[in-house]
C-alpha cells in the first residue's frame, strides 16, 4: 500500500475457527462427491451411454478428477485460505476472471446444494408412493418431491448455522454412513455376478451407444467427482492445512472414484430388462432407475437399503455444499466483490450467517422451481468451467512464481497433468449442450448478471488489487532510476539508506524504503491493518533521522510471505537496485543465508545488495576494500565503491589473495582494469599470496570502513548463492560488508527458472 490513506481500522477482524480434523476433511469431501452422481445421475446416464458407458464414463471421469484433485491439492497447500477455487483463480488471474470465477463457484455449489435436496426428496417419494396411505392423498408427486425437497434443504441449512463444528461432525456420521451403504451396495453387486454369470449378460454389447453418448453421460456425471474442492474451502478452519487439505482432497476422490465404480457394476448387475434393451430399461425410469435396478439384488428391503442410502448419501452432500457456498461468498464480500455484509461472522456461532442466508436462498428457489436433469447439468457445466479454470491457474501460478511460493505439495508430471484434464473437461462442457440446452442458457444469464454486478458494483468496492494482492509480476513503467531498501528496524536504516544514497545520488534517481506487515498464511491479509499505524510511524521517524539528499518515498505492504512481497514489489514498480539487510546468521544448514534471504536472492530480477551491519554502525566511509579475483559482479562492486567515493571522497583498495599458483602478473592485468571503474585516482590493487584466503582478507578487513565482495563463480553441483568464500568472509568480517550480485539478464532469468539456486557467475 503506497501511502494511502486508511478512513475506517476496524477494532476486531472476522476470523473463522479452527477445529476440522484431517478425517473430518475427508468425510466432508466424500460426503460432498457421493450424491446426486449415483443416485441421481447412475440410471439417467446408463439410459444414454449404456451398460459399458457408464463404467467406461466413471473411469475417465475419475481420472480427470484425480487429475483436478492434484491441481487443487498444490493450490490448496500453497494458498489455504476460505474461498477455495474462487481465492485460487483471483490469484492468478485477478480482476473481472476472478470476480465471475467466484460468482459461477458460488452459484454451482448452491445448484449443488439443490440437486441434492431433490435427490433426497425423489427417492424418498420413491419409496412413499408404494405405501397405501401416500397414494390415498392422491396428491402430486412433483409436489411432493418440491415440499420435501424445501424441508431437507431447511433442515440442513440449521445445522450449518449452529456452526463448523456440528457442520464438520454432521459430514463425517453421514459420510461415513453413506460409504458404507454404498460399499455394501457394491460388494452385493460383485458377489452376485460371481454367483450368477448369467448377470454379466447385461454388458453384452459393452459399448454400443457411440462416444457421444458416453461424452455426454461424463459431463452429466461429472458434479459427483468435482465436489473435493469443499475441503478447500475449509483452508481457515481447517487443523494444519497445508498438509491436511492435499492430503483430504486425494483421499477423497480415490474413495469415491473406487465407490462409483463398484456401484455402477451393481447397478448394471441389478437390472431386470423384461422385453426390452438395458438402455432402453434405464431411460425410462429416469432418476430413480438406478433404485429400481439395486433393489433386485436383494432378496429382502431392498428398495428400503438403496432409499436409505440416496437420504445418506444426499443428506451429506447437501449439508457440505450449503457450507462451500457460504464459504464462497463470504470470501468474495471480504475482498469487496460483494456487499460487505456477507462477511459479517455471528460473534455466538462464529459463521457468516448473512452469506449463509443468501446461499440458502438460491439453493430453495431452485429446489422449488427446476427438474432434476435441468438442475444436475447446470451444476456440472458450472463445474467443468470452473475447474477448467483451476487447472489454468495451478500452471500459471506455477510458471510465474516457481518457489516463491511456500508449498506443502507438489503436483508430478508438471504441467501434463493440468493441460490434459483442462482439455477434457472444455470438451464435456459443450458436448452437455446436447442434453440440455436450458442449463446452458440459465449458466449464461447468471453470468451476465455477475457482470453487471462486476461493473456497477465490484469493480468499485473491491480490495485494491496492489495492496492486498499475495504476488503480481507486473512491471510498471520505470519513473527515473530507483534504489529500493527492504526496511524492518531503525537497527540498520542509518547503514543501509547511507548506501541508498549513495547510489541513487550520482543516477540522479530516488530512494523507495519498503516495510513488510507479515500476515499469517491462513489470516484475511486484511487483518494487517491494525499494525498499519505503527509501521508508517516506524519509516517517517527512520525518514527523519536518517538525513539524505535523494527524494525517498515509502511503500508498506501487507503479505502471507515477506520474501515474495519483497520480489513481486521489485518485479511491480521496475526496481534498478535492492538493497536487503543480512543480521549474519543462519539457523539451518540447508540454506546459505537464512531461508528469508535465500528465497529473496534467488528470484530478485535485479542488482542486489546484501548488507551485513559490522560491530560499529556506518557513521563514516573513508577506506573501501574490494576483495576480488575478477568477474562480472566483482565490477559491480566497483561501481558501487565510485559512488560512494564521489560524495565521501573515499579511498578504495582492489584487494587479492591468491595461493601463489598463478602469476602475479597475470593476476594483475586481470584486475587492473576494475580500477578504471573508480573515477578521481582514488584506488589501488594490493595482492598478497597466503593459502588461507579467508582469514588474509578478514585480517586486511579491520583497517577499513566497508567491504565490498561480488559473488564469486562456483561449481552448479555446490549452489551457493554468493561463493562459499564471499559468504564466509561476510559472517566473519567485524566491519561491514556489502555482498554484490549483478542481475545479468537471460543468465540470471534462466538460472532462476532452471537451477535449484542461482549460482553467481
């Protein structure tokens, strides 16, 4: 945030609670997926694909949802946040994208939510109509069907609003029941093909329907295997969630993938086509000829079992989507895209009852007003596009910021994965236009409606994108040359904006002094702003102490990770220098110079500058010593030495320790034409032969104001970052010291994307 003023702080910001349970994830998520895809869409989709369709139908399907499930699982552990797909796409893509990808989320898991209701109500009067009683009413079945439904889809919307954890604890009863029922449902269906060979009949032909009808019954089938994106939803309330999301959404989907088509078999087996064909059979009882066909496989309560398991399986994934579009809209209102009341969270039950009030309203009116088919091909073209846009993101996000990102899993196979399920699900979702026109036409009319809300509302209201935006690699158009400082403390302020000004003086440029507020990975970057007023007192009073003769502007950031806030600012407003503060200590081996600046080092795209404050701060620069054997960072250094030598008319000392294994002349006409580099004759080259490199150079060291190193050419198998001997000079040198790495354009670029580090050269 570049020095915006902030009218209104709010004294308390939103947070959700933390209490779901790596298997209370998975629940949620099978819970989600096993609905209206068997009960609902099993029998519907049979009747157009027929007996090997289906189950040729449920193995692509699930192969692309293990596919998507793996570009989610890398989003969702590296940006575990409520919103799910909608805070994924917005990140990479931003502005209106991210705007309508929400709002197409938001309305896909509410028809979820719907499809679900009506599963539960079309089975339960499945089983009704049988009953003396219900059929002496002599009322309606589709009225039925329509009060129930609006009943099932009210009770569930009071159990999420007695909060997450009756939320959580409902999912994984009804989860766990629903698998169970189903896994008993499938097992029958393999013993009594085992028993009755005579039952595999009913896959003779395998396939005979054409691949259109088996495209079709994909798409129409697809809802059922999309719905582990709930479990990203949960990223802020979820225990550990960059390990336990990743984990939840593979489990889940390899659950359900392997339930379908052990249920499908069944179903197949099940079937009793009396002068008729299979397809034939399925077509004409529609929604509930998957009931009909289960309940022949047992002798006794069948229908009961395969009624009680659509109540389960449908009673789950309507509780777990009521949750996911309430999380879904709640995120859009925090960033502004919608009303601010959405975000509002009821201080007793810690929910965001007015978005969950909202999503409960589109998930009735549809309940209560479209058919099934119509109902179940909206939610699954909504979630084709969706994911389809996911899988563009997870390659995208990737691309651009490599390992800027901190990711508790990593996709295989990268980017073949994505590419082929994006591919798949842009071919389902227009082949469904062949089942059902209506759904595409209601799918476009609530898109046109997003956009207006976009235009005269969103595009208003929401977050400035600059401010609490997680990264962007966007270069502006430089304004003059620019030295931008990484500030934390007034520790080393004095030392580092001295060596600021030094430079941005003699390139007539300017002085931009950055302040990072770290907000924790699963906060609302917008809880930062209570730390605001502290940190712009903290760069006014460095200002203001600190007196320098170029013009200095002050930038304060909010961020989930100070390394990458510090490259994305660099990459936004065109930085020509970056100097960086180093305290000279690293707690793990496995990085050069603490994970912080290692990260930053490795991605900056510019000249950099790290300083480590010596024993004394940096009140005067009169002895300068450039330790060297020559390369390109090495005449970085002494460009940098010349701009401080023309406003503190510094001496400099060209300084080489060599073991002797190299002529001393040879050495010299190397160096010697660094001198040049340093203007007014204010420079010598001293050489002196040791084998201890090192302790010569420290020793020299202490008879001068600042070191200034360049990064050393080291072998690609040690990847160090610096040199090992520029970074051990560095930690042990009392004086302070400057380490220098030039930005080299194509070779720093490709370094950065195709090393495990950069190795300085």
């Amino acid at each position: 945030m570049d020095q915006k003023d902030i009218k209104e702080t709010p004294k308390v910001q939103p947070e959700l609670s933390r209490e779901l349970t790596l298997f209370q994830l998975v629940m949620m998520g099978t819970g989600m997926m096993i609905g209206a895809g068997v009960f609902v869409a099993t029998g519907i989709s049979i009747g157009v694909a027929g007996s090997g369709g289906i189950m040729i139908a449920f193995a692509l399907n699930g192969l692309i949802a293990i596919f998507s499930a793996i570009s989610f699982a890398e989003l969702s552990s590296a940006l575990p946040a409520a919103g799910g797909a909608y805070t994924y796409i917005k990140q990479a893509f931003g502005g209106s994208i991210g705007f309508i990808s929400g709002w197409m989320n938001w309305f896909a898991l509410a028809v979820a939510g719907s499809l679900y209701a009506i599963t539960f109500s079309t089975y339960t009067v499945h089983l009704l109509k049988e009953i003396e009683f219900f059929s002496f009413l002599n009322v309606h079945l589709f009225l039925y069907e329509k009060i129930i439904a609006v009943l099932v889809a009210l009770v569930f919307i009071g159990i999420n609003f007695k909060g997450v954890s009756e939320t959580g604890k409902s999912s994984t009863y009804i989860a766990i029941a629903q698998t169970v029922t189903l896994g008993i449902i499938g097992v029958v269906g393999v013993v009594v093909a085992l028993n009755n060979p005579e039952a595999l009949n009913n896959f003779k032909p395998f396939v005979n329907e054409g691949i259109g009808n088996i495209l079709i019954a994909m798409g129409f089938t697809y809802v059922g295997f999309e719905g582990f994106e709930v479990i990203g939803h949960a990223g802020e309330e979820a225990i550990n969630p960059k390990k336990n999301i990743p984990k939840a959404i593979l489990y889940a989907v390899i659950i359900v993938v392997s339930t379908y088509l052990l249920v499908a078999f069944a179903a197949v087996i099940g079937a009793k086509p009396i002068n008729e064909s299979l397809v034939n059979y399925f077509a004409t009882r529609g929604a509930t000829g998957f009931a009909d066909s289960i309940k022949h496989l047992f002798p006794f309560g069948g229908m009961l079992l395969v009624t009680f398991a659509a109540i389960f399986s449908s009673s789950s994934a309507l509780n777990a989507t009521i949750y996911s579009s309430t999380r879904v809209s709640f995120a859009m209102s925090r960033d502004g895209q919608l009303p601010k009341q959405l975000a509002t969270i009821s201080q007793k039950r810690k929910i965001p009852h007015i978005a969950l009030i909202c999503s409960s309203a589109i998930i009735i009116i549809v309940a209560a007003t479209f058919d099934v088919e119509a109902v179940a091909a909206a939610a699954d073209i909504m979630f084709l596009l969706i994911f389809l846009l996911i899988n563009i993101s997870v390659i995208k996000i990737r691309k651009e910021f490599g390992d800027e990102l901190d990711y508790g899993f990593k996709m295989p196979l990268f980017p073949f994965i994505p590419l082929v399920a994006l591919l798949a699900q842009l071919l389902l979702s227009f082949w469904l236009f062949n089942m059902q026109p209506i759904s595409w036409f209601v799918i476009i009319v609530w898109i046109i409606i997003g956009i207006i809300i976009y235009i005269t509302y969103s595009k208003k209201h929401s977050i400035e994108e600059n401010t609490y935006k997680v990264f962007r690699n966007r270069t502006k158009a430089k304004e003059g040359f620019s030295v931008m400082v990484s500030i934390n403390d007034k520790q080393y302020a004095p030392t580092l904006l001295k060596i600021a000004d030094g430079i941005a003086t003699q390139r007539n440029g300017k002085i931009e002094i950055m302040n990072i507020i770290l907000v924790a990975d699963t906060t609302p970057l917008r809880a930062g702003i209570k730390f605001l007023p502290d940190r712009q007192k903290l760069l006014r009073d460095i200002q203001n102490e600190n007196k320098v003769f170029s013009p200095i502007k002050r930038i304060i950031r909010y961020s989930h990770n100070i390394p990458r806030a510090i490259v994305s600012i660099s990459k936004e407003r065109g930085t020509d220098v970056m100097i960086i503060g180093w305290k000279g200590y690293n707690h793990a081996k496995k990085n050069e110079m603490g994970s912080k600046v290692d990260k930053v080092i490795e991605r900056i795209p510019t000249d950099l500058l790290v300083v480590k404050q010596g024993e004394k701060p940096l009140n005067k620069i009169t002895k300068i010593l450039i330790p060297t054997n020559g390369g390109y960072h090495s005449i970085m250094a002494c460009e940098l030495a010349n701009n401080l030598v023309k406003i503190y008319n510094t001496q400099v000392t060209i300084f080489n320790v060599h073991k002797g294994q190299e002529q001393v002349s040879r050495i010299k006409r190397r160096l010697n034409p660094l001198k040049n580099h340093i203007e007014n004759g204010n420079v010598n080259v001293k050489l002196k032969k040791s084998k201890y490199i090192v302790k010569e150079i420290v020793k020299e060291s202490k008879d001068y104001d600042l070191v200034i190193i360049g990064a050393t050419e080291e072998a690609p198998w040690q990847q160090m970052i610096f040199g090992k001997i520029p970074t051990k000079i560095a930690l042990e040198c009392p004086t302070t010291v400057i380490l220098v790495k030039k930005d080299l354009g194509i070779r720093s670029f490709a370094k950065r994307w195709f090393g495990k580090k950069v190795i300085a050269n």
